[in-house]
C-alpha cells in the first residue's frame, strides 16, 4: 500500500513495473542486468483516488500522462532494480503530496499609488531619451 495522506492509499496492485537495461556508467554489469524500473500507473481509471482529487492530479501531471492516462515514472538511480523500484514509488509519493495541496484561489488586488506614479514617471523618462535621439530641425 502506498500512503500518500491519510485519505489517500494506493494498492501496491495497481502499478505495473518494467525493467531495462541502465546507461550510463556501471561496466558489464549495465550491458547484462536490467536494473532500470519503470512504473506505470492507471491515473484515470484507478478506483482509490477521490474524484476531485484525480481531476487535480490529471490537471497537474498534464504532459507527464499518456495517451491512454497511465503515468510513466523511471528511475535508474542505483545499481539493483529494488532500489530503483523504492525510488519509482518515492517519486510518484512527491509528486501525489504536492498535487494533494488545495492551491490557494489568487486574491486580486490594485497596485499601490506610489507603484502607478513610479511606472509613470519611467514612461515618461524613456518617452525623454527616445525624443532627445531624434534629429532636430536646421534653424
């Protein structure tokens, strides 16, 4: 079972798990072990999460999903495919915490008096410079 909040638990059933070959360094144990994992999880049709917060996961994961809905999260962090597994599922653990946080609605406001005067005031100066570049009339 993955915790995210107490409200939130994830079957470990739902995640299906790959395995590659890692680059990058390592010696003959990178071109003969598959060590790299790859999680994929069903986000749209997963029946633990609450409804309004899988529309702020979908919302949030955007470009991460595929076309089908499932999540793609690979790690290739260490030298053993258990780890790499733990790291998967950290992973997706950060970013469901972040997408559990209700954002804040944006509170509109006015910009202050002294703002709107220095805004001006540098219009006004660059209005200046541009006007002293142009050519003068000949007396």
């Amino acid at each position: 079972m993955l915790v995210v909040a107490p409200d939130i638990k994830i079957p470990l059933r739902e995640f299906r798990f790959s395995f590659a070959r890692s680059s990058g360094p390592g010696g003959q144990n990178v071109n003969k072990v598959n060590t790299k994992a790859t999680l994929r999880w069903a986000v749209v049709s997963s029946a633990s999460l609450p409804e309004e917060f899988r529309a702020r996961l979908v919302a949030r994961l955007g470009r991460r999903l595929t076309a089908e809905g499932d999540l793609l999260v690979s790690s290739q962090r260490f030298r053993d495919a258990g780890r790499n597994v733990a790291d998967c599922l950290e992973k997706l653990r950060g970013l469901l915490a972040e997408a559990s946080r209700v954002p804040r609605p944006r509170k509109a406001t006015r910009p202050t008096h002294g703002a709107i005067e220095r805004r001006l005031q540098h219009k006004r100066q660059r209005s200046e410079k541009k006007r002293s570049r142009r050519a003068h009339p000949q007396d």
